[in-house]
C-alpha cells in the first residue's frame, strides 16, 4: 500500500496498460500526470513530449499509434476544447488513443485550481460530425487506476479515442492503493491484420512495411480511398458500424456501482467525486428513515440508459447531483422516459456539495412529489 | 503529374490518379520532383510516409505508393513528430501550403524547426490559399489581390525562410516550380539531411492566385517566377541578408543554410540510455 495521487495513479493505470508514449501541454490541474511521464517514461524506453499545444500533443499522440506506440496525454478545460479538432480526426481515422480531462470549472480560465463536472457533454459531443464516445470517471483514487487500464483496453478494442473525466479534486487527492509491479518496458503484441483493409471493424494496424494506408479526415471506405460516389456511404457506414458496436456492448460498458438500492424508494444518481459526497447524503437520509440509494455511474458514455430504466420502474423520483449547471441530468430524464420524476442538483462555482445539500434537495423533491405538486430543476 | 515518365510510376499510387490538381498547378509539378527524389535516392518505399496538411498541398500523401497521413489544417507536424519519435526508422516527407506552414500552423512550424527533428517539410507556397478557393495568405506579395483582399493586400510579405532560419531549422532552401531540375536535387539533399530540413517551393496556381493577378497561365507564370527571384549566394550565410530585401522584387532562392546539429530523437535516445531505457536501441 501506498499514498498515491490520482493524477498519479493515472500514470500507473497508462504504464500498466503498456503506455509507452506521452505527449502533452501543462495546466492545472493535470499537469502532474505529464511531470510523471517526464520522470517515467525515458528509462522505461518511451516517449515523453512536451509539445507546443494541446492540439499538437493530441496530433502527436495519434502520430505515435500508427508509428506503433501506445500513447495518451491529458488537459484540463481549455486544453480539452482545444484537442476537440483532433478528437474528432482520432475518431475519423479510427486511431486508439487515451485523453484524460481533469475538469475544472469553465467556460474559458474559470476557475483553474476548483473543481467541476462542466464537460461531460462537450466528452461527448465535442469535435463536429457524430463520432463514437467513450467516456469515464471515477470517484476514487483506486478507480481511476482501474478505469485508466480498461481506457486503454477499450481504445484498442473499439479504435477510438477514450476519454477520461477526472475533476480537480480527484487529481489531487492521495489515497492508499495497491500498486502493481511494472514490468520494466512494456512488451506489446504485434498488431495484425489484413494491410489492404485498414478502417471499418478491423483490428489496428499501425504503418509497416506491409502496409500501404492512408490514414486521413477525409470521408472513407474500409481500404481507407476518399474519392467515389459511394464515399458518402460508405464512410455513414464506417461511423455507423463503430457507434453500434459500442451501443450493442453497451451492457458491458455501462459500468457503474448500486449503493443501497435493494430496498429503494427513492434514488440519487451521480457520478466522480460527487459521488462520494452523495454516498454520504444516502447516509444522512437513510439515518433518518428515508429509503434512498445511490446509482454511481462510472461509465458516461455510452449512457447506461437500461440500468436506469431499470431502476426507473421501481423509484418514486430520481435527483442527479452534478457539479455543472445541469448536463447529465438531460440524459437522466431523457433514460427515465418519464417513468419517474427526475431532478437536478447542480453547482459551477468550484465549491463541491456538502452531503447536507444533497440530502436536503432529494428531501425537497421528495415533499413535492408526495404532494403531488411539480418538480423543479435546482441549480 | 500526367506527364510522369514509366520510371517514376512505381512511386505513384495509380488508383488515386488523377489528382485533384487543376490543370497547369505548380503543386503537380512538386510532386513530380519528390517522386524523382525518391528514385535518385533508392529509399524502401515501405520505410516512406508521406504527409500532408490541409489544403491543395496537402493531397500530396493520396498519390504515393508508401503510408501516408492527410492530417489536420496547419498541424501535421505534430502528427509527423509523434510519428518520427514512435518509429525512427521511418523517412518522413511532409507536404504543407503556405497557409498550412505559416498561418493556422506557423507555431507547430517553428517547435518542430526549433527541436531539429528529423524531417522534410515541401512547403508548396503559391502565394494564396488554392483549395479554399484564393484567399489571402501571410505570403501574398503587398498589393496583390486575392478574394479576402480585392483590393490588394495591405499586410507584410512573410518569408518561409526567415522564419525557418529563425527557429533553428538546419537545412533551409528555396527553389521554383520553374526550376524543374534544382527541385529534385533540393528535395533529395533535403531527405538526407539529419534534422528539419525545409524546401520551400513557390508554385504557381493559375487557377485563383494568376487569374487574380492576372499573372497569366501557368507558362506565363513560371516566368514570373524565374523573373522575380535570384540566384542567392551559395555561402549561406549571405544569402540570409538578400532575403531581407523587398520580396515582391526579387526573392532569393538556394540554399540558404546547411548545418549539423543534434536532432531531437538521438537526443531523445540518448537521454533515454541514460536513464537506463532502451529507447531507439
Ligand atoms: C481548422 C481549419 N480551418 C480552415 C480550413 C479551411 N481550409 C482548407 S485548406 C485552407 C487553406 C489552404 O491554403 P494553403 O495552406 O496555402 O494550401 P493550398 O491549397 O494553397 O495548397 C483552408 C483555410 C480547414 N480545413 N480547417
Ligand atoms: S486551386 Fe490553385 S493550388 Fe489548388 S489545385 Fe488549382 S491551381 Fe493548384
Ligand atoms: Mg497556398
């Protein structure tokens, strides 16, 4: 066991995964991922860049995978609107690749060193054109371990970009973990496939000399051609085909952790650290007789609508506590189809939420609706 | 490149042909010289990867037979530095419009020019953004006209070579598409130069940048290019002082600088030993 910071244990979680490239611009509050990198990755035999932007850290990232590297970098807010432009070419040209986004609150400078929860939706739908998403969190030091290793197993899997949601205060926060032993250099299985068909459900293959791919933005078929009339299609098809597999192993994705909801009248839903301080408020409410519980989610995106319809069918009412203005509850109340009252609890001023408050806006909500009165959106 | 002689098809990727390049564009005739480059100097095509940015330049990596990178507008040089870093082995070509080089990506030009890695930027300089469809560039010669500047440019020339000098690139020259048999020559010294090396080619685009101009058609333009440039001295050094001098007047071209000095992914792997890694080993 030992103390361990989260933007520490992010770095185990990328070595673990054989991380062998970093690249990466600084800003508060991620920049101790990239100064262990710095110290790291050298020794280990790989790569550590500090580059010129956010957009060039991101284009030397997915640089590095088709020259056969593993590689990652991680930002905060304005460094996580920059890198969209190339979060959507990693998602065009099917390039794996790990971006972490420690948030902070926005828009622009914000508050650099307070945290929040401001870009859940810009993870998902940030870079224009409809993309495949895979976004996590973890509301623990531990967790963010164990979520930067499947990051990396997911972005080989599906060929596309993961992006992981870490806020100021998990960045910084020291934990005891267990920590694995490293082997010395990461040794990776060498990719193979068919050279001649490089996109579409094809494993990835980085350039070699069999291979003659032409990686690009452009709209494209599986041997990777932009041009004929058929492009249009062919590349919907692409796109279409990497947003239903992720859809159809949604089940599998969709991780998240069931705290006391067995015997659930009522739900908190909530995710990362404010998870944490809702695990608390299910105390405070259960102390006082409430039957609450509380739905962690760890996976974002692909949003686990079936584990919340589920749960949807058998609570009263749902409160998502989030520290943004209101973002993921959108996605809460769009899942709950309305079985259910669904309301929000929000904040963007860098402060996080005491239990109390949460305990006191699910309380509310439970007033009004055994009332009968209308629900509202507190933010 | 329709007039691409036998020899050189082996380099083209036929089913890509023919290119987007309207007819009598400069940017064929540079491509057409890369891929003479390519066979005076006998590199394993599967060792090449050509990349490009965005814009009419930046199609060149569709049209050769080796991997290739259309990247983003103005960034591909850090797409080609994780590349470079992740597999040295590799001999990066890398196609960028005056636009692409100089405006949205002159700050990715000048780190990677700086950090001396190991890589050949063809800057295609037309003196106007071609695919978009003639908007002023930071090369538009002052007075000249574009779509964005219909009544002339008021801003200041900027000069590739300059700023390549400037930011430590160490192999800068400059040539014309009117040079048919100095592009080849360039490009392959360029290639085998250890570092950044840049070749900054001025090419003509009748299309947007002539007819706006009224410069003519792409003949007529090839003599306004070797009527408006100067040989520079071969001592580098001078020629640095001459490109000081009013560039819609004569703008010099050659090299202008030949230097060794340590390129980033030795230093890298060194640095790499020294910690106890096996980085390049
Ligand atoms: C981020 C972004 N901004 C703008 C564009 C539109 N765009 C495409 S090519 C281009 C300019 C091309 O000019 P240049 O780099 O000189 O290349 P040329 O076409 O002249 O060879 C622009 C502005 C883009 N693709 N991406
Ligand atoms: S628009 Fe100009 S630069 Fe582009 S292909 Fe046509 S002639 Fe060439
Ligand atoms: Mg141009």
């Amino acid at each position: 066991m030992r103390l361990v910071q989260g933007n520490e244990a992010v770095v185990w979680g990328a070595l673990a995964s054989g991380c062998n490239f970093y690249a990466g611009y600084p800003i508060t509050p991620a920049t101790e991922i990239m100064e262990y990198m710095a110290r790291l990755l050298p020794g280990r035999g790989g790569v550590f860049i500090q580059m010129e932007d956010e957009l060039a850290a991101l284009g030397a990232v997915i640089g590095a995978a088709w020259g056969g590297m593993r590689g990652m970098t991680a930002t905060s807010g304005p460094g996580f609107s920059l890198m969209q432009e190339h979060i959507g070419y990693a998602a065009m040209s099917q390039t794996p690749c790990v971006v972490v986004d420690s948030q902070r609150v926005g828009p622009s400078t914000g508050q650099p060193t307070m945290p929040a929860q401001g870009d859940v939706m810009q993870a998902r739908w940030g870079s224009h054109g409809d993309r495949p998403a895979l976004v996590v969190t973890a509301s623990s030091v531990k967790e963010v371990y164990d979520t930067t290793r499947l990051s990396f197993e997911w972005a080989y899997a599906y060929r596309v970009p993961v992006i992981i949601l870490l806020d100021a205060v998990l960045s910084h926060m020291r934990e005891n973990i267990e920590l694995p032993v490293l082997p010395a250099s990461a040794e990776l299985a060498s990719p193979s496939g068919d050279p001649e068909l490089p996109f579409g459900s094809h494993p990835f293959m980085p350039f070699s000399a069999a291979t003659r791919t032409i990686v690009s933005g452009l709209a494209h078929d599986e041997s990777g051609a932009t041009r004929g009339s058929g492009i249009g299609t062919a590349n919907e098809q692409i796109l279409k085909g990497a947003i239903r597999q992720i859809e159809n192993d949604a089940p599998r994705l969709a991780r998240c952790r069931a705290d006391r909801l067995e015997d659930a009248e009522w739900a908190i839903v909530s995710y990362g650290i404010t998870a944490r301080t809702a695990r608390s408020a299910v105390d405070l409410l259960r102390a006082d007789g409430v039957r609450v519980g509380l739905l962690e989610l760890h996976t974002l995106w692909p949003f686990p609508e079936q584990i919340v319809q589920a749960l949807a069918q058998r609570v009263r009412g749902m409160l998502m506590a989030e520290l943004n203005l209101g973002q993921l509850v959108l996605s809460l109340r769009a899942a709950a189809q309305g079985m259910c009252p669904v309301s929000g609890l929000g904040r963007a001023d860098g402060e996080l939420f005491t239990p109390e408050a949460i305990a006191a806006a699910m309380s509310a909500e439970i007033r009004q609706i055994e009332v009968g009165g209308r629900m509202s959106h507190h933010v | 490149m329709s007039d691409v002689g036998a020899d050189l098809k082996r380099y083209l990727r036929s089913p890509m042909m023919p290119t987007v390049w309207c007819p009598g564009c400069g940017h064929g005739n540079i491509a057409r010289a890369i891929a003479t480059a390519l066979d005076r100097l006998a590199i394993d095509l599967g060792q090449v990867v050509i990349l490009g940015g965005i814009g009419c330049s930046g199609r060149t990596p569709f049209y050769f037979n080796t991997n290739a990178m259309h990247t983003t507008h103005g960034r591909v040089l850090a797409f080609a530095t994780g590349l470079k870093l992740a597999n040295p082995r590799l001999t990066l070509i890398v196609a960028m419009g005056d636009g692409d080089a100089l405006a949205i990506g002159a700050g990715h030009f000048v780190h990677a020019a700086r950090r001396n890695i190991d890589l050949t930027v063809i800057l295609y300089n037309n003196s106007i953004y071609g695919m978009t469809g003639g908007q002023q560039a930071p090369t538009t010669p002052f007075s000249f006209r574009s779509t964005t500047s219909p009544f002339g440019s008021i801003e200041p020339t900027f000069d590739a070579v300059d700023l390549a000098l400037a930011a430590g690139a160490t192999y800068v020259a400059r040539t014309t598409t009117f040079d048919f048999a100095e592009m080849p020559e360039l490009i392959s010294e360029a290639i085998r130069h250890p570092g950044f090396a840049m070749v900054e080619i001025l090419s003509q685009c009748p299309t947007y940048f002539g007819r706006l101009n009224k410069l003519g058609d792409a003949p007529d333009m090839l003599e306004y290019e070797r009527d408006h440039t100067v040989v520079a001295d071969e001592e580098p050094n001078q020629a640095v002082e001459i490109t000081r001098q009013d560039l819609v007047g004569n703008l010099p071209v050659g090299v202008f600088r030949r230097e060794i000095r340590p390129e980033y992914v030795q230093q890298y792997a060194e640095l790499s030993r020294g910690r106890g890694g096996n980085y390049g080993a």
